[in-house]
C-alpha cells in the first residue's frame, strides 16, 4: 500500500465514527482526529494509514511506555541528538499537538517522497540543505535530506520506520477497520441538532449567543435563567 495518495480512502467522519466503537481509548485519540486527518491530507499521505500509525505509536493516546502526553509526540519522534528509546530526554517534545501531528506527518511525508519535500528544519542543525527553505519550514527534528523517498509503502515501513517486522502489517489491519467503518448519516444529523437544541431548548452552557433585548424592566441574575437560587445583580 502506498502512503501517498491523491484521493484518500476514508472521510473523516469515518474516522471519528472507528474512533468512537473503539472500546478502550484515551480522549484525546478523540479529540485529535480532525488534527490527523487534515494534516495527512494537506501533505498527500493516505489519513487511514497516518492515523493507524500514530494510534500504534501512541497505544491509542493512553501511552504507557517512555513518554505521555506531555510530550505532543504522536510517533516517538527523537531529537536530532537521538539516543536509546528506554531514555526520554532522547525523544523530542512539543509545545501542542499539532506542533507535534504536524512534525510527525512531515517526517512520515519526508519517508515517502511527497512534493515539496525536503522541507527546512531549523532543529536538523548540520544536515538539512539551505535550499529547502524554498519549500517551508518544519518541526521535525529529524528532518534529515537523505531520506527523502527512501520509503514510499506501507509494507517498507517495517525495518526502516520501526525494528518490528510486524508494524506494516499492525497498521495494514486498522488501516482495513477505518476502511469498512460504516457511518450512520442520521446519526450524524442528530449530533448536529444536539449541539443546538434539544427539545426546543438550547443545551445548558451554550448560552454563546447575542440578542437585543427590550423591556420597561429587566433583572439580570449571575446564574442561569430560572435559577432563582442567583440574587438579582
């Protein structure tokens, strides 16, 4: 399977829909699903894959190895220096998570030979070429020229990316699950209207809305509306 694309397989809601049937994850693998799916699509990489991947480096956000969610590091992305994989300092941390998801699909788009790469690296002190700068900056801190296209399938990934002999094929079968996810349109629909009204009632605390009033007199309470418990300001 090739990790650049020019039409991905999976839309983002079924994504989000995989993510959620999903039975033991961390929030976050939640949270940061828009995050995954744009920043693969903005470079050409195939979101089913980069998602599969940083789910696998990630154990689905809840971490438990090394590093934690502190470190916005979405695919145990070393510093330039680098050092053993049991030594945290030896990985790299970022301020957010997209610092982090971003430098991660530049590197895997670096991997792969995706148009406007290599990009400049400021952190690559030593290897990047200054000519790159004419195609942007990024924060990977391994964004070394060299290997630019040196892996362009999935399946190669296996003993370049990763020393496992297995982690093509571990992401090939999540890749599969997001794949055949169906996703229930009306369910969508109803999530839609939900952020809105239910019964004919906004939801408590989505009170983001203006509006001119007009009255002969008005009390104002420091709580919600019908919560008499609030003293008139």
């Amino acid at each position: 399977m090739n990790i650049l694309t020019n039409k991905p397989s999976v839309t983002l809601a079924q994504c989000k829909t995989w993510i959620r049937n999903k039975k033991s994850v961390d929030s976050l693998a939640i949270g940061n699903m828009s995050l995954l799916y744009n920043a693969a699509v903005k470079r050409g990489i195939e979101p089913a894959l980069f998602i599969a991947q940083a789910m696998i480096e990630t154990g689905y956000f809840k971490f438990g190895g090394v590093l934690d969610a502190s470190y916005h590091n979405t695919c145990g992305l070393k510093t330039t220096k680098g050092g053993s994989d049991k030594a945290a300092k030896a990985h790299m941390k970022f301020k957010s998570w997209e610092e982090g998801i971003n430098a991660h699909a530049d590197h895997l788009a670096l991997y792969a030979g995706a148009k406007g790469f290599p990009k400049y690296s400021p952190e690559t002190k030593g290897y990047y070429n200054e000519n790159c700068k004419a195609n942007g900056t990024t924060k990977d801190p391994r964004h070394f020229t060299y290997l630019y296209g040196c892996c362009k399938t999935v399946e190669g990934l296996s003993g370049t990316w990763a020393t496992n002999k297995k982690y093509a094929e571990m992401i090939l079968t999540l890749v599969k699950e997001i794949q055949n996810t169906k996703v229930n349109e009306n369910k969508v629909e109803e999530k839609k209207e939900e952020t809105t009204k239910v019964n004919g009632k906004y939801k408590n605390g989505n009170y983001n809305r203006k509006g001119k009033v007009t009255a002969s007199s008005l009390n104002v309470r420091k709580g919600r509306p019908g919560t008499l418990d609030y003293k008139i300001l």
